[in-house]
C-alpha cells in the first residue's frame, strides 16, 4: 500500500552527521529508512533516540560496498513505506594520513568502494523510485578534500585516494541532475571540517598537534569547524527551499578552501 508520507533514505545514519539529519527530517514528517554497516557502539543510542523521536521508521543494516547487496536495502523501504522522495547519501570512509600512515591497496580500495563506488549502485537502485515521486530530492556529500587535496594544514587529514573519491562525487552529481530532471532535484553538500567529520569528535583530530589543530582553524575563515546543525539547516534548505536548484555544489567549509591568508593593503596605484 502507498504511503501518502513522503519517505527519506539516510544513509550512515547511525551517528554523527547522518543521524543528525534523519532526526531533522522525522520532526519534518518524513518516514524514515535508516541506514547503517558498523559502529555498534552507537546503534543502541541510534534505536533509542528515533523511537523517542515518534518518526515512523525502519533501521536496515547493509554493507553498501557490497553492490550486490544495495538492491535489498532498496526493496525493504519500498516494502516498508511504498514510496521514496528524498536520498541523503551520506557514505564516505576517509583515511587520515595522520592515522594510517602510508597508503596500502586495502585502504585506497576501501575509500574508493565507500566514498564513490557506494553512491553509484545506491542512486541506480533508488532512481526507478525517486521518478514515481513528483518532487524528489538526492544530496551527496562530499568533502573539500575533491578541491584541497593532500596539501597545506589538511595534510595529515586528506588522503589522495580520499581527496580523488570525492572529485568524482561532483561528476556523479551533474550527471544524476541531467538524468533525474525535472522531477529529481539532485546537488551536493561538500564539507569542510567538522566536529564529528574530520573535527575535535574524531580520533584522528586527537593525533593532530596542538600548532597543527590551530594551522586548520586558522585557514578558516570563520575560525571555527562546523556542527551537525550547520549541515541540518543546508539539507533543509535544499529540500523545502530551493527549488530550481539543480546539479549544484553547496560548500559548507567555514572558507578552508578560499584560506585564511591576509589581504594585502590596497597599492596607491601608478595613474
């Protein structure tokens, strides 16, 4: 039977970031399908939390580097819910530098597989779906890393094979725009560093030295990381608000990429 609620599909909704959202958008009305591989750790909270929270929802674990598997997680909301709108695809594994040291084929794949490849077979799945609904919505997220590279303060956070896994993520986007137009609105939120993506909730910010913390915060304009309502106010935007937004790319980074250098003083000029 179709659900007359429209249905969202968050992916790495166990915590942090992904968590944050789903919550958001149960208090906006939507059923949920909330997706989720490891950190058991924080899957009793996640169950607690969104049965607190009255959403209608279903908590379905999948291993989305498995493609074979993605096509389950699909079927089980449309079983669940009969309809979906809304795609958050929020699937990376970043490996830091600072904690894996240098790179073996096992991490390279790794990122490759979670931050890219997942994406793909997840939206071609989901696509067929999303174009039954009138107005839906995909966002991926992705990271600054796709612009800033292994270079500067965000060495010891960005791998390349992290850094080129999300490069792609923007190709992904423009062409799932082309595809989906006009009823499948689909942009990008790429981030900068966060408190629980890359920030001071992570293990491997608390490997990072005093002086190297300071280097990343004061290459940010805003001199800060960003929190996980930062993220909620811009996926809300993009799904309630904007409307004739399309194959976009939304950098929500405090300013990293355009530095925290000093301009100089305007010249007296030679005329």
């Amino acid at each position: 039977m179709k659900n007359n609620k429209k249905t969202a599909l968050v992916l790495g909704a166990v915590k942090g970031i992904g968590k944050g959202i789903g919550l958001a958008l149960g208090k906006q009305g939507f059923n949920l399908a909330l997706n989720y591989f490891d950190w058991e750790d924080s899957l009793e909270d996640m169950k607690q939390d969104f049965a607190r929270s009255g959403a209608d929802h279903i908590i379905i674990q999948t291993d989305l580097t498995d493609t074979d598997a993605i096509s389950g997680l699909i079927k089980k909301t449309i079983s669940r819910f009969g309809r979906l709108d809304i795609l958050i695809n929020n699937i990376e594994r970043g490996g830091w530098p600072v904690v894996h040291g240098h790179y073996v084929q096992d991490q390279w794949d790794l990122e490759q597989a979670t931050t890219l490849r997942a994406k793909q077979w997840v939206f071609e799945a989901a696509f067929p779906y999303l174009k039954q609904s009138e107005n839906a919505v995909v966002i991926n997220f992705s990271s600054i890393a796709g612009i800033a590279g292994r270079c500067g303060p965000a060495s010891y956070i960005f791998n390349d094979g992290y850094a080129a896994a999300n490069r792609g993520v923007s190709m992904l986007t423009e062409t799932w725009a082309r595809l989906g137009a006009p009823n499948i609105r689909v942009n990008e939120i790429m981030l900068g560093i966060f408190e629980t993506r890359h920030g001071e909730k992570t293990r491997g910010w608390g490997l990072l030295s005093e002086k190297q913390k300071q280097d990343i915060l004061d290459h940010t304009l805003l001199q800060r990381t960003g929190t996980i309502e930062d993220v909620i106010k811009a996926v809300l935007f993009i799904i309630n608000d904007a409307l004739f937004i399309t194959g976009s790319v939304l950098r929500i980074d405090g300013g990293y990429v355009l530095g925290g250098e000093k301009i100089a003083p305007m010249p007296k000029g030679v005329v």
